[in-house]
C-alpha cells in the first residue's frame, strides 16, 4: 500500500474529509521535501494536505514560490496556496482555507490530531532506496572523521569533524554524540565538550535527509581499556539479539514489548543485568530517529519492511547501527564495508541469528 492509499484508508476509517501534516517528519514523508525555515520551531512554515483525490499545500507568501520549486519532489499535481505572511498564522489559514472535517499533526482550530508515526509504517518500496543512500553516506561520513581521530582531539573538535563530513553529503546532524574515555564510561548520552579522547571514544550519530533518519555508532581505541573488547561484544550480541526478536515478533505476531523482554533476558544472561534500565534501548526507525523507543511492556506494533535501530549498552561500550528488517532478513543500511566487524549471533539460541556488526578499530597511540 503506497502513501496515498495509506491516508485514502485513514480518511475512510476516520469519516474525516481531508487530513493535513505540517510537522516537518510527516510534511517530508509525504512530500520528499522540506517545510523547516526555522530548526527550533516543532511546525514548518508549509502544510501539506490530501483529501482522497488531491494533495494540496498550504503556505505564505514569503516561502509559496520557493516550496512549490524545490521542496514537493514526490507529488505529482500538487497545487500550492497561500495566505498574506502579515494577516495569520499557518494554523489559522488553515483552518480558514479547508471545508469539511479534517486532522492535522499539529493544532488547528476545529480539527481533529492524527497519529503520523503509525501511517509512516512499514517502509514503502521509495523509503527504502533513499533510505540505502542515506545510511552509506552516513556511515561514510563517520567512518572517515573517525579513521583519523587522536587522542589529544577534543569531543567539540570530532563533533564539528563530523558535522562538516555529513553536511558535504546534504545530511543534517539532529543527534551527535562524542564521548572519550573518561566521560563515555560515566554517561550514556555523551554530549560532546572539551575534554579530550584520551585511551578510546564513542561516537554515536543520528542523522536526518529529507526526512528519513539513520543512526550509528563507532568505536575507536588507542589504548583501549582492558574491559572494553568484553563490553563491546555484549553489546553487539544483544543488539543482534533484539534483531532476532524484531523479525520473529513481526513474522509471528507480537508487540515491542516482546522484543523488549527478549533484550532483557539478553542482558541477563550476558552477566550484565539492569543495564537495560541505565539507557533506552532503541526501536523502529525511519522519519524519526526513533519512530517508536521500546519500553517493558510497550504494545507497538512491529512492522515489516522497516528500519530498526537498537542502540544497547554496557557501560563504556555500545553497538548501534540502521538495519532493515524484511521478510527475507536483514540488511545493514549503516555500513560501508570498510570497517573491521566480528561476528555476533543472538545470546537466545532459538533465534539462531548470527550478524557482523562493527568492531572497536584499534588506531593506536601516537
């Protein structure tokens, strides 16, 4: 079922005349394009809508010209109408301009809210091709800041490295993460600052293109640690472990919250018990950088074909990356083929998965 059909169904179910999206996940994920002027603001400076035969956007007059010429890649006859900058704002033209029941993503007067995040899944045929360019040039753009790290560098000066690498591709950086030795083993979301690398770091990446999101980590090492071999491998057998979990609880039937207890048996059975409750654990990926994180108990429903990213830890240590889940198996969207991998296979023998996932590359210190 392709977009338009998805959002035919939703009109049908929900007896509504017209649904709208103009935050910019959804406004992308119909659109292809982009609605952000502002990168602070939760709601784009356009609204697009379909109403079962069209699509429509809606905008002012400062952005009409320049929307309707770059940003509406994916629509085909899609007409674009606007409203004085200087008279309202987008929710009041909205609201103004469109007859009949209608939702929107976001708040419009008399409109009713639609849940974008469960008409984003499963992945179209589309998605995932871009989603391919988007994860290599991700995960190219990591890998090469990360080949040339030393330990003197600052987390500051890798996260401006690796901004620069991604934005020389068109990739947007909503999420970097850089954590030497001595803040990666105290935090999990280590948020890059002055101090320097020192025995090893952590860099871990969401990055966003027109909408789509992929996510991962490396791990880098001049004097790594006696631990960290140790750490790392449990962590790339629980992150298997939970792609296991994630196509058996789709094919089967199931929610998040099974994948989620299988991580936790994981843990468990690794000799690293709680540290599920230390960090999220990840989820389903896509145009979000979690489209959904599981929780204990979470009734998400897991779909297929979909991007997972399951991001587990153990203190110190993390393995992370985009995978593509499908009927047939998995496709690691993160990765070049030029990075060292070991191979890690699922720590609950019934899932009987063996994956290679990213090693630590060991540089050595100068």
């Amino acid at each position: 079922m392709d977009k338009l059909e998805r959002l035919e169904a939703y009109l049908e179910r929900e007896d509504l005349a017209s649904v709208w999206f103009a935050r910019p996940n959804a406004f992308a994920w119909l659109t292809g394009g982009s609605n952000v002027v502002d990168r602070e603001g939760d709601v784009g400076v356009a609204a697009v809508g379909y109403d079962g035969t069209n699509c429509r956007v809606l905008t002012n007059t400062i952005e009409a010209d320049r929307i309707g010429a770059e940003e509406l890649p994916a629509l085909e006859d899609v007409t674009v109408e606007t409203y004085p900058w200087y008279e309202s704002s987008l929710a009041e033209a909205l609201a103004a301009a469109v007859d009949g029941p209608a939702a929107a993503d976001f708040d419009v007067p008399g409109f009713e809210r639609v849940d974008t995040t469960t008409l984003r899944q499963p992945l179209t045929d589309a998605d995932i091709d871009r989603y391919r360019r988007l994860g290599l040039e991700t995960a190219a753009a990591v890998e090469s800041v990360c080949r040339e790290l030393q330990p003197g560098d600052s987390e500051h000066e890798v996260a401006a490295a690796l901004r620069v690498a991604l934005s020389a591709r068109e990739i947007e950086a909503p999420v970097i993460l850089v954590g030497g030795s001595e803040r990666a083993t105290q935090y999990r979301h280590y948020t890059p600052t002055k101090a320097e690398l020192g025995d090893y770091a952590l860099v871990s990446v969401t990055a966003e293109r027109g909408g789509l999101h992929a996510s991962c980590t490396r791990t880098v090492a001049f004097d790594p640690p006696s631990w960290l071999e140790q750490r790392h491998a449990a962590a790339a057998r629980v992150e298997t472990t939970a792609l296991a979990a994630t196509r058996r609880t789709a094919t089967e039937g199931g929610t998040a919250g099974d994948v989620f207890a299988a991580i936790q048996d994981a843990y468990d059975d690794l000799g690293h018990g709680g540290e599920w409750e230390r960090h999220h654990q990840g989820g389903a990926a896509g145009y979000a950088g979690r489209e959904w994180i599981a929780t204990p108990g979470h009734e998400a429903t897991v779909e297929l074909p979909m991007a997972y990213a399951w991001n587990p830890t153990v203190s110190g240590a993390k393995s992370e990356d985009t995978v593509l889940v499908t009927d047939d198996g998995f496709e690691v969207l993160t990765s070049t083929d030029e990075w060292p991998t070991r191979t890690a296979s699922a720590v609950d023998a019934d899932l009987d998965l063996e994956l290679e996932r990213p090693a630590v590359l060991e540089l050595g210190a100068e």
